[in-house]
C-alpha cells in the first residue's frame, strides 16, 4: 500500500517540538511576511548561492535573479554566483546592477586542503563556504546560506523557493537545515533509481531516506554550523554523501539530537531544469556517468562503515566504459573511457582556521574509514 504525503502544521507543532526525522512541510506554509519578520527577530544573515559550472549558465541566471531581486534584503542579504569555470563571461555582467549579487571565482580561491585539479559542485560550493568564513563575511554560525541549481526553468521559480526553507530553520528551533524537494513531470530519472537501490539494503539507519519525496534535489538551505559539520563529495555525489552522513549518524549538530531531526524537507511544487543526455560523451558528461558516481559515493560510505564488503579487491579506479558508433554504417564501435570517484572533503569545521574563526559549540564527528577504490584523495 502506498502511503499519501504527510504535511506538517508548523503552527500546530510550535516553534519547540521534538522534530521527526526529514520532516515534510509545504513551503507555503511559510508566509513571505511571516518570514521576513522572523529574519528581522533573530538578526540571522542569510546568503543565497547559484553555483555555476561555466558562463553559459548566465542567460537562465538572469532570469532567476530578477525573481530574486524583490526579496533583497528583506529576506536575504547577499547573493552569489560561485563559478567553477575558468572565464566569468556574461556572469560579470549580471553583477554590475546587482549590489547585491557577488561572483566568487572558486578557482582563484579554493580551499587549501583542495588539490588544484578537483573540480565539481562539491568543490564549489565548500570553497565558497570557506572563502566566507575566512574572509570575513560570515562568522555568526546561525547564518543561513541556500544553495540553488543555476538551471532551474524560471517559471517554476519564485520567492517560496527561498521563503520555504528560510522560514523552517527561523521558525522550529531544532532545525538546522532544509532540503528542498519536489515533483518533476519530466525527468527524476537518477532519483528513482538510487532510490530502488537504497530500499536494497536492509539497515535501519538507511531506511529514513526514503521517505525524502527527492533524494538528489540540489537545493538545500543550512546554517553555517550545518555546512561546517558535513562532509563533501567534489561532484555528482555531493547530495548523497551529506545525506549518508547525517543518516548514519556521523555528524552532530547538537548532543542526543540525531542529525536527521534537525532536517527538514520543503515540498515547493514542481520543478523542471536543463536535463543532461542519457549517454556521455568526450565532451559531455551524461546520466550515466552522474550515475556511476552517484552509486559509487553510496558503495563508499557503506563500506566505510562496515555495512557493505567486497569478496575481492580491485586495484585501482573504477571507469565507465561507453560504446560509440564510429561515422559509417560499417564501422566498428569506439570505447570512451570515464574514470569515476571523486575526491572526499572531511567537513570544513575540521580545518584549524576554521574552527578558529568560528569557536563552534558541542563536537562535530566525521568518522573517518580507509580510503576507498575511486576516492582519488
């Protein structure tokens, strides 16, 4: 039997209950007045984040920040574009107007414990994460910074994509951060696959995720004390890493709070975005290699953690072998080659600098394994 979405009453619950693990809310229950007076109260600085992976992304950008506009600083104080690319391109062009709106180069400033050849949304994303805490902008560990995709098709966008998840972590006390979910009509592909592939394994700390309404969505908001306790992944598997990390319990936000109570999930409707070709490419990457790392980051922290072993070592990486047809009808396939496993960051509050500058209260646990075949740290 299938069960039908629950939805939590914020109002009904209080700003002070006991929080169930990945708790289901509207983002319309989060009223953008009602929020913003919430902001106001408790004096939090909120950042919202596009990471970008190359210039091309500016024209779709565009259009989001101009839905964006009307909510600074009401509801948030600074935005920005945090670009893995080499070249700014059109992004600059998006700042000049926007005072509001910075572009942050993670390669020019990447973290010193990144090599300089790991690239990924992961990578971006701590990068940027350590730039505002060593350069100053951010130091108050109840700042709330919101990553959101750059590729998300504006008509589904609006001001509850923000409003949402800011409102969770203002109004329930024990929440530290809120994952956006949500319903797309075409596409979900990878997400219902991992999904298959979690209900396979029979652990009682992995069965909460699948009541996630959307495992791999991108867009989550967090404090600053949140994206400083969790690890990453470099790429693809970044979702999943944190996800696994706060199941199983490797991160501890607050003493004998498990860390998927202070999660909560924001139901925003539906949402379409720029869907990526079944099959790679030399050029471009496909669902199938986004896939294989996906899977790959899950197999890791199972092992990691004793939950999954392999009756026999492999030497070295793992690799995606895709067949390609070569230009006449005669011709014999063609092989491309696509190493999988991206590198593993430890969480940012483990760096002395880090710590330093923000003095966190209560311990922050990553538990540590061996390094696994594709962790290529």
């Amino acid at each position: 039997m299938i069960k039908p979405m629950v939805f939590l009453n914020p109002r009904g619950l209080g700003r002070e209950p006991s929080f169930p693990p990945l708790g289901l809310l509207k983002a319309e229950a989060f009223e953008l007045a009602e929020v913003i007076a919430l902001k106001r109260a408790a004096s939090v600085p909120i950042h919202v984040v596009f990471p970008v992976k190359e210039a091309q992304e500016a024209a779709n950008l565009e259009k989001l920040c101009v839905l964006l506009e009307p909510l600074h600083p009401l509801l948030f104080d600074q935005g920005w574009l945090a670009l893995g690319g080499d070249e700014p391109g059109a992004l600059l062009e998006l700042t000049r107007h926007r005072p509001w709106l910075k572009l942050f180069q993670a390669r020019q400033f990447p973290s010193p414990d990144q090599p300089p050849q790991i690239r990924g949304k992961g990578a971006v994303m701590r990068a940027l994460l350590y730039h505002l805490v060593q350069s100053g902008e951010v130091t108050d560990d109840r700042t709330i910074i919101q990553f959101i995709d750059a590729d998300i098709v504006p008509s589904y966008f609006g001001s509850h994509w923000l409003a949402g998840p800011v409102g969770a972590i203002l109004w329930f006390k024990q929440v530290e951060a809120a994952k956006i979910v949500y319903f797309r009509p075409q596409g979900g592909r990878l997400n219902a696959f991992l999904r298959s592939l979690l209900a396979t394994i029979p652990h009682s700390a992995i069965k909460p995720l699948q009541t996630l309404v959307y495992l791999l969505s991108g867009e989550m908001a967090g404090t600053l004390r949140f994206w400083t306790a969790v690890p990453f992944k470099a790429g693809y598997g970044v979702e999943v890493m944190i996800l696994l990390a706060l199941a199983l319990r490797q991160v501890q936000l607050h003493p004998d709070i498990p860390a998927l109570e202070q999660v909560a999930q924001v139901f925003v409707g539906q949402m379409d975005h720029r869907h990526a070709p079944l099959v790679s490419s030399g050029s471009l990457p496909g669902l199938d290699q986004m896939a294989g790392n996906v899977f790959l980051t899950l197999f890791e922290v199972l092992r990691r953690n004793g939950l999954l072993s392999w009756s026999q070592t492999v030497a070295g990486s793992p690799h995606l072998t895709i067949p390609t047809m070569g230009s006449g009808p005669a011709a014999s396939p063609e092989w491309l080659q696509v190493a999988l496993g991206e590198h593993t960051f430890p969480p940012l509050g483990d760096l002395p600098e880090i710590a330093a500058v923000l003095n966190p209260t209560g311990n922050r646990v990553f538990q540590r394994g061996p390094q696994n075949c594709g962790d290529d740290s």
